[in-house]
C-alpha cells in the first residue's frame, strides 16, 4: 500500500478521534445559535488554511438558505447585534482573528469560536466555544521536541490536525442542519453557483 | 452521542474508501511530478469548495518552498512550459477551470487533473489524471431519484464527498513530500505566515 | 514638480478624455438598469486588475443597499433571469469572463460589458455595451510597435488607461446612484464594514 | 453633459489636488524603498476599497518583477528584516491593517503607509509615511456636519478621494518605477497571466 494512504488512515483515524472528544451539549448549543440566526448575517472569520476550512462552512451555509458572508473578501457589511460570528483559529490567538471577534462581540453580535484553545484569547471574546483539539500552531512553540521525539506529528504538521478536524465536523454540521430546517440536496443545488 | 457525530464517522469511512481505491501508480506519477517542479511555479485552479481544498494544499506546497499560486486571486504570473498545472474538479466540466487547464495545455505547461470523472474535458487537457471517486455535482443530473431512495447522500450533499477526500488525500501527499525532499515540521513553521 | 506628478496629471488628462467620450444614452442605460436590479442580485465579473476595479464597484454598491456579489470569491450565488452581471475586460476576451457572461445569458439573467471593444465575444453575450475606450491587452498585439515609437503608453502601460477610467467612472456612477435613490453619505457609512 | 460626467471631472479635478499635495521628497523616498527591495518580499496590507487598490499596484510590482504578495490571500509568506510591507489606510485606523504592521515591525521589516492621518496609529508602526490626503472614513465622525452643509462630498462618499487619489498615484509611481528600472511594456506583458 502507498505510504499516502497509510498516512490517510493514520490523519482519518486521528480525526475521529478528536471530533468524538467534542461536548454534545457544544454541538447543540452550536446548531441552536445556528438556525437562530438563519433570518440574519453570519460572518465566518479565520486565517490561513483555518480561514479557508470557514469558507468551505460558509459556501454550504449558503447553499442552505443562510445569509453568509467572509471575512477578508470584497463583501462584507456592518455587524449588528442580530448577527453571528463563526471565527476559528486552533491557537485562539490569530492577530487579526482576535480583533475582528473583539469589534464583533463590541456592536453585540453573537460569536461562536472553534477553537483547539478554550482559555485563549479567541474564546475570551466568545459566547459559545466549540473545542476541537487536534493540534494548532501554539503547541509547537511550548511542545516541540517532544513531538519531534515521538515523530507522531510529522503526518500533521502544524494546524493540519484541527483544520482537517474541522472541515469534517463542520460538514456534519451541515448534514445535521439539513435534517432539521428540512432541506433535500435538491434545495442545495438550485443555490449552487451556476457560472463558475 | 450525538447524530453529528455518527455523520462524521460515515463520512470518515466513505472517505477512506475513495482514498483507498486510488491508484498506487497515479499517486507516484503526482508525487514525482510535485518534485520535478520544485523549482518552478505551480498554479492550482479550481473553483467553489473544490477551489478552497486546492488552497489549503497550495499553502502547504509553499510552507514546504515550492513557488505556488492560486487562480483567482490577485497575484497569478505567466505559466510557461516549466510550470506545473494542478486543477480540481469533481465533476471536470467546470467552465472556468476547463478554460484555464486548455490554456495551461497550449502554452506547455504540465496539468494535474484531480477529478472524478477521467472522462471529462478537464481530465482530456490533463497529462495526469487522479481519479477521486467521491461523488461529484454532475451525478446527481443523471442519478439523483436512485439516491434519493437509499438516503445515502442525504449526509454527504453535492461534491461533498470528493472535496473532503481530497482534503485528506492532498495533505497526505504533503506528509509523502516532506518525507522525500527531507523538510521537517520546523522547516514549514518557518515559511508560515507571521503577519497575520 | 516630480516626475511621478507630471505623469498623474498626463494620467488624468487622459482618463477625462476616455469618459467624456462614453455615449451619454449608454450611460443612461446603464443607471435605469442598476436601479431595476436593486431587490435583485448583482454579480460583478473580472479578472487581473479589472477585476478589482469592478469589486471597489461593488462594494459601493453594497454599501448603496444593492445584493452583490463577486465572481471568484466564496460566495456566488445560482444566477436567475432576475439578476444582472455587470461584466469588466478592455480586451472583451478575456477566457472566464467570457465564459461567465456566455452561462449568465443563457440562464437569462442580464448582462452590461464594460469594454473597450464593443465587437468582442464579451460584448456578444451583452445586453447592454458601456465602451470605455482607454487602451487594452489586446491592442498591443497589433499595434505594439506604433506606441513604441510614439512612447506614449510608457506611462500607462498594458490596460492601465482602461482600468483607470473604469475606476473613476465607476464611481460617478454611485454617486448619481445615490442622487437618484436618495442615499446620504450617512445610508453608505451605515452599511459599511466595522469588523474590518 | 451627463451628470455622471460632470462628476467625473469634479473627481479628477480633487484628485489632482491631492497628488500635487505630496511631498515630493516623500516620493523620492518611497521609490528608493522600493527599488532596495526588487530582490526581496513585499506585501501589500490593506482592508475594503484600500485594500483592493493595494491589489492593483501589488499586481503592476509583479509585471515589474518584483516577488509581491498580498495580505488575505492565500499565499502569504514569513516576513523577515529583508522585507518590505506597504500599507494603505485613509483613516490609519483600520485595526487589521494596524495589527499586520506593528507585527511586521516587530520582525524587522521595512513598512511603508500610505494615509490620510500622519498622526494615526498606522503611521506610528511605519518607517516612511505618504501623506494622500484625500478624506478617509475617520474625518466624518469629526466633522460630518459642515460637509453636509457645503454638500462637497456627496460626490465622494466615504474613502472614495483617498482610495482614488492612491490609485492614480500608485500607478503613476509603477511609470517611475519603469524608467528607473529600464522596464518596457514588452517586460510587463510578458509576467502578464495568460491563463486568466
């Protein structure tokens, strides 16, 4: 067998191992502030290939009926406290990621934070915080030469355990959210983009 | 436990299986391909959330020193006969990323296609073709009332289940990468983005 | 006077030139058919450099009240016979821009070129043509060697006088936008980005 | 004359004014900063409308050969001491634009910001300031009342006069940028994406 795919086995069984570790009472307060805010503004926010795991959320969102829009591109509106935050970063302490959670909590948006850090500053300025541990760039700064010891991590370097995590939670997220607002994937696809 | 988590371990489990029924060979010939350009550009092309999953593999790709850059986005150079192509596409009939492969092919630069569909118009311009099964968008057009019956891709809506499987499989190629061009995790640490 | 100075007035001399010489009726047009579509979808498209003069369009827009949306960015709704794509290229051939207007006319959603070659196949697939004259990629292939010798464009190389005049024309655009809507600077600022 | 035209020459007019308003030694230094660093990184920073005309120049720096990334993007390096970072913020304020520079400070790198507010928090984080002066988001908190009454700005709401005046003053700094550095627009066209 190809040593990719035994690294794939190795990152899918770590994956399932993290998501398990999630509070049930997080995913559900996570789904409720969700379909909440279906008839408002969610805002994703993140960084880097955490920003890029948010956005894959976002388009789904969308497809499902939500107003969704992210951070960083051309289209982004003002924040009211009618509206929703989902910011994830796995050491909770992205720059930019940080500040823009701050003005959100500031003009009473609700924000949710996904984060692998619930004592970070991301989660400080949260209302509901989704931990995901897998692993984030922080660890590596305290935690290095242990890992390198027990090499454990070279198939995941640095957040690749938590954006993976997330990506896949967040997708069961939304199968979880179709369930319950009632929508088939035919409803998904008529707001699929059609010129792409 | 909660039904998103038992979503998440159907989803694992289908992506282990798409992984799985890649070819050996395909894999090699990407990875061989993936090195012979380390000192050249590669452009990733997709578009939608197959689009995302090829950043977050472009930005692994430049943590490892590989010159990369994503279509769509600001900075994207002149391709050349040096440079190496890597698009995404489910279904392979995406109109932009067709355009953009066709391109690519006529000015000699190597395509990698990452499809379902090796028959498709993008696979056609694709000296490389990685087959991913999953499913893609274009299914549904031709079989969606069979799946409707079994319910199966209720958990799975859309391209969902090849963009996740090659989220996996692309950050396992990376694993593969470091191990062969000998980059440890501090080497990609050092060329992640500090300002942001 | 610097020489950076001497070349922004050559620069705005030339761009007064370019705009004076849009067809009023065309302008006209274009205004009745912005303000038709404001309880419906806006889709700006463009690639390069004018792709992010039509994104500064868009974001006044948004801040005007309209729904827009951005071509390669993560949220691009299903186009509808309701909805408008407003379509930036000097050349007019651009490959996904043409592309992208070719799906959104079919679907019958209308379509205004901003081009500098009302004959092109992205003014083919438009309802309404604005012909911004400036200078675009293309011309030089023709008539690269004539400029050279003249060295007038040194100053304004490849589609810089278009993108440009696109950009300030743009803009008086939402500013009668806004005479015509009854929009106060104050509307705009309300809907402007705070968590930024 | 159409209405939109008059506004038009008002813009190009003010915008005139503004870029004869820079200090001319100011341009000397920004163009001496940024021939030191043809062989090094620079990053553009720089959120909304600003940001998307630091996209423009960042784009022209490419055809010119310099290595140029854009903050937000996918692909965003380390910076080191070597690098070069240039800011653009009417207000000076924008709290991620001022996040990214004091971040780049810290690490050494060279920051240019180009602002309305000599005086602002951006500036503060920059080794060399260009003054544009135009009017940025911040002055309407102070003094929204007097400009209602002359009425002078509904015809640039917002940012608009800063985020022109830079466009045109960028671009004319790219025609330095070419004599000094001996580029043709032959050079240009040639970095110019062909697969687009």
């Amino acid at each position: 067998m190809s040593g990719v795919k035994e690294v794939s086995s190795w990152l899918l069984a770590g994956i399932g191992r993290v998501i398990q570790s999630i509070e049930d009472s997080e995913i559900e307060k996570m789904i409720d502030i969700l379909i909440d805010h279906i008839d408002h503004k969610i805002l994703l926010i993140g960084s880097g290939r955490s920003g890029l795991v948010g956005r894959t959320f976002a388009l789904r969102l969308m497809h499902l009926g939500f107003t969704v829009y992210v951070s960083g591109e051309t289209i982004t509106p003002a924040l009211t406290e009618d509206d929703l935050v989902v910011a994830l970063s796995g050491s909770g302490t992205t720059t930019t990621v940080v500040a823009q959670a701050e003005v959100a909590k500031s003009v009473g948006s609700t924000v949710i934070a996904v984060t692998s850090h619930p004592d970070s500053p991301l989660a400080a300025n949260a209302h509901e915080v989704i931990e995901v541990k897998g692993r984030s760039k922080i660890d590596q700064i305290f935690d290095y030469d242990k890992r390198q010891i027990t090499g454990e991590y070279s198939n995941a370097p640095l957040g690749t355990m938590f954006e993976l995590s997330c990506m896949i939670f967040l997708d069961s997220i939304i199968a979880e959210l179709m369930q319950r607002i009632g929508a088939s994937e035919l409803d998904l696809r008529k707001r699929h983009a059609n010129a792409e």
